[in-house]
C-alpha cells in the first residue's frame, strides 16, 4: 500500500512519536510515501519546530516521492473546496486522490466529508 503523506504526521515524526516512526521509517524502505509540496510548505513554517528538526525533513525529503501542485490536482482541489474544506487538506486530500494513495494523517475530521478519498488513521 502506498501513502500520501499529511503534515501532521510529519511533526509527530519530528516529535518523536513511535507510532509515526515506525510508519515513516517501514515505508519509506518500501518507497511507498508520497509528499505533496504543500506538506512541505505547512511542515517548514510551523513555528515550533527547532532547527534541528528543520534539518532533519531536509534530509528526509530527498527519501520521498514528491508530488507538486499541477493543474489536474488543482482541479480536484477545487472541487472539494466547494465542500468547505481547508485550501491545504484539499490540496493534500487531492494529491492522495489523484496518485491513487491512501492518505495517513492523524487528522480524519477534517478529511472524513471527502467521500472517495481512503484514510489511514495513525
């Protein structure tokens, strides 16, 4: 199985958090994470991170298969924004949509309204 990525599964890794440990680091042998590029974007601006943790995801994201924000996924996007669904998680839930990925996040209220879309809770 394959996974499109939240960022706030990053920031349990970053906290250390076993559970998102052992997810990342068993998937990423398999090469089955992808990252949208706004993942990127939320995880670097999230105040609370050190730099320490800021350098970690760098190196990090070299392992994943990012996916940047193109036109078919913005499409897709904006069809669930019309569900009242923040402009990042439609971005993501997109992303997950169009690679055919489950999305692992720990964040499935936000998520749940978007019927096609398959989530892997953490």
């Amino acid at each position: 199985m394959e996974f499109t990525l939240d960022t706030n599964i990053l920031i349990y890794y970053a906290k250390g958090d076993a559970a998102c440990i052992e997810f990342m680091n068993a998937n990423l042998e398999k090469d089955a994470l992808i990252l949208p590029t706004i993942v990127t974007v939320e995880f670097l601006a999230f105040p609370v991170l050190t730099l320490q943790e800021r350098e970690l995801f760098l190196t990090l994201l070299l392992k994943f298969r990012t996916v940047a924000l193109d036109t078919q996924i913005a499409f897709l996007a904006a069809d669930i924004r019309k569900n009242k669904v923040k402009l990042g998680d439609s971005v993501i839930a997109a992303t997950a949509l169009f690679t055919h990925t489950a999305l692992a996040t720990r964040n499935l209220r936000d998520f749940k309204k978007i019927k096609e879309l398959t989530l892997y809770s953490l």
